[in-house]
C-alpha cells in the first residue's frame, strides 16, 4: 500500500480511480463505534423514553445525513477536500474562521473517542489506561500517514467484521428486560424531544467538513444522485443502528454508559474478547478520519500564509504535531467525560451548521457546482481575500441562534420558554441559506468579471 503523496492540492483525471458505491463503507463503518452508541443514548439521558429516543434518533439521522451526504457529492465535480472549498465563499483569509472550529472539532473527536477506545483496550489488556490512549493512537498515526486508499480498504473489510459482530450483539440486546413504560407515547417533552434530534442530527452535520475528501479521487462524471446515495445509505444505516444499540442498552441497564465500551463487550459472554478487539478497530477507524481531516484542515489554514510544500516530512510533522495535541486532551479529559461531549457536540453545531448552509447553498443554488479550481488556491484570485457577504450572514446566524441554544453552560430565553427544545440548529440553516443566498446571488449578477463563475480547472496546482 502506497503512501498517499496528495493532501489539498487538485487531484487530476489521470489519478481519479474508485466507484461510488465504495462510498457506502466508507460511511457505514465510520459509523460503527462507541461514540456513535453513545451519542445516540444521550437521548435517554436527557430524560426521553425509549419509544421517544427512538424517534428523536430516526429524525434526527434522516435530516442531518441529507447535509452530509449533499457535501460528499460535490468530491467528484471538485476533486478537492472539503473545507478548502470554502474559500469559494469565505474567501482565501475569511476560511480559516471556519476551518479553526472545525480543526477544534476533530480534536474534540479524536479526543473522545480516543478515550473510549482505549478505555475498552485498557480493561481487555490491563494496561494504564493512559498508555492506552497512546498504544491506539499511535496506530491512528500509521493508518493516517499512508491515507486515503487505505482508509477505503479498511472500511470495506471492517463494514463486513461490523455486520457480522453487532447483528449477534443485536440479538442479544433485543433479549433484554426493558423498564414498564419504555415505549410508553405518554409524557412527551417537546423541548427534550428536540434537544435529542439537534444532538443526532450535529452527529451527521459533523462529518460534512471532511466527507468530499473521501470522494474527491473518483472521476470527475460520476453523478452527484449516486455519490449522494451511497453516502447517505452507509451513513444514517451506520449511525442509526448503533444509535439505537446505545438507547436500547442505556434503558435496559442502569448505569451501562458509565464504562459502556467495557459493558458491550461483556454481553458477548465466552466472546467479548472478539468484541473488544471490534469496539478496538471502530475507535481506530473513526479517529483516523479525525486525524486525517484534522491534518487537511490544518494545511488548508496554513497554506495562505506560508505557501508550504506538503513533502513526505512535512505530513509527518503536521499529522504527529495533531494527534500528540489530541492525545494530551484525551489524557486530560479521563473525568468527565460525558458531560464534556454532550457540551462539545452542541457547541460545535452552533458554528458547524450555518457552514454548512453557506457551502451547499452556494454550490448547489448559486453556482452550481463550476468553480475555478486555480483562484481557490490564489490569495489574489477572484474569490478575495475575505467575503464580506458571507461574514455577514455566518454572524448573524450565531447571533440569531443564540436565543435557541440550551446547554449546561448557558440555555437562551426562547429555548426556556419552549421547555428547553434547542432550535438553534434550524435558525443556524434557515438565516444563513436566506441571508446568503439573497445577497450572494445579486453580487453574481453584477458585470463584473471577478465574481462570475469559473469553471473547474483539470491540472494539477
């Protein structure tokens, strides 16, 4: 297996290689982890039944998988990983706002699912759990230096190990006593209710950063419907059904998310072994697409400055340089773990989702999809250095989501008056898509020749 020589830069025909239905693994077993079982039981915790929990997490995945999957299929039509795409609105400069949350939010990731890997690795192999966290790191390390074509084959090898290991788990689950009243319709909270579809439905938003880097090597013709589809099937099958593991479990034992790695695998009786060698691999699989999105995020914000050349070395230095800073912050965060992740996915939904609108809101609706490749890498090219357009409406969906926002640190006045429901991240999609869109389209049709359209550049920059 080669080491990948491209980071940022263009991916030219003659290297586009790969079908979308590959695309389906990708996602499917990117979404086979504890983490993802564990954000799904957050909606018992909050204080949802199970019939409630349910629903909250089937909405929840069927409306955030549509955003993340819209960002998969612009790979293909660019052929450039996903956050440099944002210079296109933000401009060259105005990116790195956007691209210092999302580097925050990888290391958030990497962090917490870091922990709870080699919180599973530690009580199979009673090794400190620090140097746990630095055993599985380090192999995130070595999957991440070699890159994309072996982060495909991985998946596809791991999303037969994961149907095969948690549909027996399933069974077992389903076998469990449930407390009277779990799939009880009555004592609906509507706030809770939407509280636990913002946290399911950021889930998915999160992968929208980085998901066009796993489809930027396929050929350029592959159609935007099959790129979607698969993405979206491997992604809302992945994360609903281990969702539904962790509210299935969560309401069936007390206390099963205090070690809740340790506590799955221990329901595979003679064979928990095997499943904590699963649990293992899905952490490892997870946290090396935080890594190698952390590492093109972090070039993408470098580069204007520096016009560095991604050598061999330099990937080394930078991708070292993150996961070292995110292994100290999983060491740091042993306490307490759960609250801080609940705090962290919501904070990082605030910032994350009205991204998101900006960027499909401008591909798919503005400019369909023609870009000149060339000017997103020129600090003097026709994007600009900073578009005002776009600062103007990234802020005032903040501050219009503000009121919505319910977290242990600060919960707005709208958000107390609903019963708690966190709302923030519609307003967080619907003023930044009308704002931008309104505003953005005008520009466009001034005549002047630095904001026309541009069409995609093939050569290799």
């Amino acid at each position: 297996m080669k080491i990948e020589t491209r980071s940022i830069e263009f991916i030219p025909e003659n290297e586009r290689h790969g079908k979308p239905q590959g695309l389906f693994s990708v996602w499917f077993a990117a979404n086979m982890h504890i983490t993802t079982l564990v954000t799904g039981a957050l909606c018992v915790t909050l204080g949802l039944n199970l019939f409630w929990s349910v629903l909250a997490i089937i909405v929840g995945n069927l409306v955030g998988a549509i955003f993340m999957a819209s960002h998969s299929a612009q790979g293909p039509k660019l052929g450039i990983p996903q956050m440099i795409q944002s210079r296109a609105q933000f401009g060259v400069i105005g990116a790195v706002i956007p691209l210092l949350l999302v580097v925050f939010m990888y290391l958030g990731f990497f962090a917490s699912s870091g922990l709870l890997g080699a919180q599973v690795f530690s009580s199979g192999t009673h090794i400190n759990l620090t140097w746990s966290i630095i055993i599985l790191n380090i192999l995130t390390f070595i999957v991440t230096m070699i890159g994309h074509d072996l982060i495909h084959k991985m998946q596809k090898y791991l999303t037969w190990v994961f149907l095969i290991s948690f549909a027996i788990l399933t069974i077992i689950v389903l076998q469990l006593p449930l407390p009277a009243g779990s799939w009880s319709t009555e004592n609906f909270n509507f706030g809770t209710f939407m509280l636990g579809v913002s946290i399911v439905a950021t889930w998915q938003i999160s992968y929208a950063p980085y998901v066009a880097d796993y489809s930027r090597y396929l050929p350029k013709d592959t159609s935007y419907s099959r790129t979607f589809w698969y993405t979206y099937a491997g992604s809302i099958l992945g994360a609903g059904w281990m969702m539904l593991l962790g509210v299935f479990l969560t309401t069936a034992i007390p206390h099963f998310l205090d070690q809740a790695g340790a506590n799955l695998a221990g329901y595979f009786g003679g064979f928990s072994f095997i499943m904590i060698i699963v649990i293992i691999f899905g952490q490892l699989s997870i946290n090396v697409f935080n890594l190698y999105g952390a590492f093109m995020s972090t070039i993408t914000t470098v580069e204007p400055f520096s016009k560095l050349k991604i050598t061999p070395k330099a990937r080394a230095f930078f991708v070292f340089g993150i996961a070292t800073v995110g292994t100290v912050l999983a060491i740091l965060g042993q306490g307490n773990f759960l609250s801080n992740f609940i705090n962290f996915i919501l904070f990082i939904s605030y910032f994350l989702i009205p991204w998101t609108a900006i960027n499909l809101v401008d591909f798919y609706m503005l400019r369909h999809g023609e870009y000149s490749i060339k000017d997103i890498f020129d600090l003097n090219g026709k994007y600009g250095k900073v578009n005002k357009i776009t600062a103007i409406s990234f802020l005032a969906s903040i501050v219009a989501e503000v009121p919505f926002m319910n977290t242990s640190i600060y919960v707005g006045p709208a958000a107390k008056a609903m019963g708690g429901a966190d709302l923030a991240w519609i307003w967080g999609i619907v003023v930044p898509a009308v704002l931008y869109y309104v505003m953005m389209k005008k520009k466009l049709k001034a005549p002047n020749p630095s904001v026309l359209h541009g069409d995609v550049e093939a050569e290799t920059l």
